[in-house]
C-alpha cells in the first residue's frame, strides 16, 4: 500500500519535472525499505480501520478461531454437556469421569496425533514448536494444540467417544478435531492434576493488528487446553 501511494506521487510530479519524480520516487521507496511504511501512524491506522479481508491482501492474514456452535449443540444433545442458567456449559459428571480414567499418553507424537484424528498411520506431518503441537498435510494445518496437556485431553475425549459412538472413525478430521476441542474447552478441572481450570485473557500488540488471546489453562500443569484468537 506504501509502495502504491510512493508511485502515484511520482506519477503525479512527472508532467511537472521528470528529474523531481525520480527523486520522489527513490526517496520514497528508501522510507518504505528503512522504515516499513511512508505515512505517519500506518501501523496504527491499519489495525484502526483495515478490515481483516482487506489486511489479509498484504499478507496480514488475522488469527480466528470460531466457536464451534453445532459441536456444543451435539454435544449437549447427546448429554455429555449440560448447560447452566447463566448459560454457560459443563461437562456432564459421568462424561468427565470417564475422561478421567483414560491412561494419559507417554508424550506428544505423530502417532498420538494421527490416533486422535482416526488417520492412517503415514497422512500428515507432526510439528513441535514452543510448547505448541501441529499435523499438517502438505503444508496446510490438518488440527493444532497449545500444548501437551491438550493432546492428553483430546485423546482422552477420543477414547470415550470413540468407544460410545458407532461411525465415529468414519467423521472426517477437521469435524473430530472441532468435537474434541468444544468437550476441551468446558474442563473445569484438569484431567491430569484434577486442580481447577482458569480463564485469563492476553492481547498481543502486532505492526498491523492487536491480537487477543483467551486462554483455558491448568495453573497448575501451566499449560493452556484451548486458545481463541479474536
């Protein structure tokens, strides 16, 4: 955007001198380089009025995540989640139960991923990264964890499920995936310590956009189970 404004300048001064475009120009586009962008405030002006499609164009594609409405409502058809009269959502006690005595896994792999997802045993690529866990295929992301902790309770989830619903290996990845984080995102207590589960809400300041992330975690385990990205 920078880069277009720096050439309509030049394009603008051209009938009056072709020396002073040129100068124009160069000078311009030096800023750009050095500096990221030619008008004042840009970063700020673009987290302030660009939409999200519009800064996707520039390659500043936003994090979302949605909420998975149609999960939670299978969900709560199927009474594995129970909704209070404030409206928010929990576990069903005998659901949770069953959650908690799976054998936890011995550490995050491919396999445990693709076990997960009811994949065969060479679809995807298992990546690590800070703490966060991805299967992509052929570069494009398949599933994703936060952390080790949320694996533990995917397969946990799966293994209930898995075992309580015929045609469950039969569901696509992604439908899996969105199923098992709606039943991660109402733990209230940690499936791995049993201690109680927080909310806490970060924002990360970006040169384009100021991302806000909310957090399920354990504090005890210090590891989140689920990251929404607004």
């Amino acid at each position: 955007m920078n880069v277009a404004l720096s050439a309509l300048v030049a394009v603008v001064l051209i009938p009056l001198s072709g020396v002073a475009a040129v100068v124009a120009l160069t000078g311009a586009l030096a800023t750009v380089y050095f500096r990221g962008y030619l008008v004042p405030g840009t970063p700020e002006l673009t987290k302030r009025y660009l939409p999200s499609r519009l800064l996707a164009w520039f390659g500043k594609q936003p994090l979302t995540v949605s909420r998975e409405e149609s999960t939670d409502a299978w969900l709560l058809s199927q009474g594995l989640l129970r909704e209070s009269s404030d409206g928010d959502f929990a576990l069903d006690p005998e659901f949770k139960a069953s959650l908690a005595a799976v054998d936890p896994p011995q550490s995050p792999s491919a396999s445990l991923a693709r076990d997960i997802l009811e994949l065969p045993p060479t679809d995807g690529s298992f990546t690590s990264q800070q703490g966060r866990y991805t299967l992509s295929d052929d570069g494009d992301p398949i599933a994703a964890w936060p952390s080790s902790l949320a694996l533990d309770a995917d397969l946990r989830a799966k293994a209930v499920l898995s075992e309580r619903y015929t045609g469950w290996n039969e569901r696509p990845p992604d439908e899996i995936a969105a199923l098992l984080r709606s039943v991660r995102a109402t733990v209230d207590r940690c499936l791995r310590c049993d201690e109680p589960t927080e909310y806490e809400q970060v924002t990360h300041e970006t040169c384009c956009a100021s991302v806000t992330v909310e957090r399920l975690t354990c504090p005890q385990c210090d590891e989140p189970l689920v990251e929404l990205r607004r």
